[in-house]
C-alpha cells in the first residue's frame, strides 16, 4: 500500500523558496509602518512576555510556566496573550503614544488563520478619542497594502480595496442589516438579556441550553454577520454591546461601548478600545469572566494588581491590537498565516 510522501520540513530550500516572496513583504511592511509610527510622534517599546496574568478573557487560554527563583522557591507565569497590561502600565507612567510589534501565545487556537504564536502590532494614544485610533488602523492598513504594492486584498473568494474610503457599521447596525435582530432591544441596564436574544435568534443559529447572552451573540456575529464584513472594502464595525466592553469604556449610550473592531475580506484585523480607567468596574468584569471560565473549562488565570492599580493611574487613552501576521497575509497575497512567519512555532508547518 502506497503512501503519502512526508511533507518537507520548513526549513527545506524549497519551502522556503516558495514562500520568501511573502517574508520580503512582510519586512518591507514593518519598515513602513515603523516609518509612519515615527512620523507619528510614536515611540516603539518591547514590553516583558512572562506576566503574572496572561489576560482575563473567557475564552483566550494562554500556556505557562513555572520559574524558580534562586532560593528554589517556584512561581508561575504565563506567556502573554496581549502586550495590553504592560503598555497600559507604561501610560500610566507618563507615556504617551506607544507601539509595539510584540510575540504572543494563545492555546487552543490553530488554522489557516491561528498560530499558537504569532506577532500582534499595539498602539496607543493618550488624550486621544477612540475614532482618532479607527483613523490609525485604516491608514497602518493602507501603508502595509502600500508597501507591498498590492491593489486589492483577495481571500477565499472576497475581495476588499485597502485604499477605498472604509463601510462604517455600527454592531447593533450589522445585526439588524445581516441578521433581522435588534440587538439594543437585548440589553438591559448593561447587561445582555439572555431570553430576549434567545428569542430573537430563534431559527438563526443552534442554541443551547447553557448559552449565554454573550454565546448567542458570537453565534450570531460569526453565522450571520462576519461574512459580510469587509467585502470590497474594509468595515470598521464600532460601538460593540456594553455586555462585550471587555476593556472598553462604556459610551454616552450605556448599551454600548467604546469597542470597534475592522475587518477585511471577512478576516478581523484588529480590534480596538477607548480605553477603560476604572479599575473596580474592571476588577468586577475581570472576576466576572474568569468566573465564567472556571465554569467552563475548570481554570481561571489571576489577576494583574498591578494593571489593575495603573488603570487607576492611566490617562484617558485609546489603543488597538493588530493581527500583524493577517495583516501581512492579505497584504502579500497569501493565503495562509504560517506563509508569512520566518520560522514556524515548533511542531507547526
């Protein structure tokens, strides 16, 4: 019985020679947005990737390990999801406007467009409103397009113009538009009413019994509304449900939040906040979330209390996450993630 020839390793001359069209890109593109950063009064930092808290989302896993001081003595780490608590702590020192190419991990997480590590481009802004940082990532967008010289972004069958003026689309908006769900009417106090989506998705997605508000709505927002998320142009989809503020502040209406993330050929790029300065209220969602995820999947991660005290101590600021290597992807006319790292995480092809 024939079999399948092994795959070559990464490193193989000709892999690496098919796919170092898409490195050279990928370097070009750094060098423009590290230009534009500059232009932009930006200064790059390189903040610490063992943390005492990898982030306190439900749904993010992080891998850790265990260190050992000099005494013997071990404690344990955790190898960051997100840059986010570190630069944040860095504005409350006084910073101003950061950015950082920075190494991530996430577990759990593998696909065409999933690596368990990959790099995430951060910014922010102090004393800056978060429409002035959707301003920033459709220009960082439009550069890296502009650096590789590619005219349209292509990706499973959609197609999306890096240059064209962005679809701006509030959530509330694209559940109605793509879904018939008025999602506003599903939020009360801040807070979802699970029943009232229930309800208002019935025959939209499956539902189980031990949804939650927020698990009907990623049903809804990945059935039914992601597809049409930037097709032949970018949308930027703002003012996400106060109940999905994650580290957002809560905007003039207190159904929403100062949350936005943007899209291209359905592939969410990045995803941004006006950034919260409340610590109890963030305390309380933090314990919230991690409540949810022991129940979940039996672990929940610790809290920063040092993040904690420099959300107390920040200034008003806005920032954003970038999916750098997505980015590179739609911007080198790839077609997966792992053709535009250098070298793969191990065990990965």
């Amino acid at each position: 019985m024939s079999r399948e020839p092994e795959p070559s390793p990464w490193w193989s001359p000709q892999r690496h020679a098919d796919i170092r069209p898409f490195l050279l890109a990928r370097a070009a593109i750094i060098r423009a947005l590290r230009a534009w950063f500059d232009e932009q009064g930006f200064i790059e930092v390189e903040t610490g990737i063992l943390q005492v808290s990898p982030g306190n989302e439900t749904h993010l896993h992080a891998p850790g390990t265990d260190l050992t001081r000099p005494d013997g003595t071990r404690h344990r780490r955790y190898f960051r999801t997100s840059p986010e608590f570190a630069c944040k702590k860095l504005l409350a020192a006084g910073e101003r406007r950061i950015f950082e190419f920075a190494r991530v991990f996430r577990d759990r997480e593998r696909g065409d467009l999933h690596l368990p590590e990959f790099t995430m481009l951060e910014w922010y802004r102090a004393e800056a409103p978060y429409d002035a940082i959707m301003a920033d990532t459709v220009v960082v967008i439009a550069h890296a397009a502009q650096a590789t010289g590619i005219r349209q972004f292509a990706f499973r069958g959609r197609t999306a113009d890096p240059f064209a003026e962005p679809e701006m689309l509030t959530v509330a908006g694209a559940f109605e538009r793509h879904a018939g769900i008025d999602l506003l009417a599903t939020i009360r106090d801040g807070a979802g009413d699970r029943a009232a989506l229930a309800q208002a998705a019935a025959g939209k997605i499956r539902i189980s019994d031990d949804d939650t508000w927020s698990d009907l709505f990623s049903k809804v927002l990945v059935e039914h509304v992601e597809p049409h998320l930037g097709q032949g142009r970018l949308t930027v989809l703002y003012e996400y449900p106060a109940p999905e503020a994650a580290l957002a502040r809560v905007a003039a209406d207190p159904r929403v939040a100062e949350r936005f993330e943007v899209y291209a050929c359905g592939v969410e790029l990045a995803n941004g906040f006006g950034e919260l300065t409340d610590a109890a209220e963030q305390r309380r969602r933090f314990e919230q979330e991690m409540a949810e995820k022991e129940r979940r999947y039996g672990e929940r991660y610790p809290l920063d209390e040092d993040f904690l005290a420099a959300v107390a101590a920040m200034p008003q600021a806005s920032g954003v996450a970038l999916g750098f290597d997505r980015l590179v992807m739609l911007a080198a006319g790839a077609t997966r993630i792992d053709q535009v790292v250098w070298t793969p995480p191990a065990g990965e092809r």
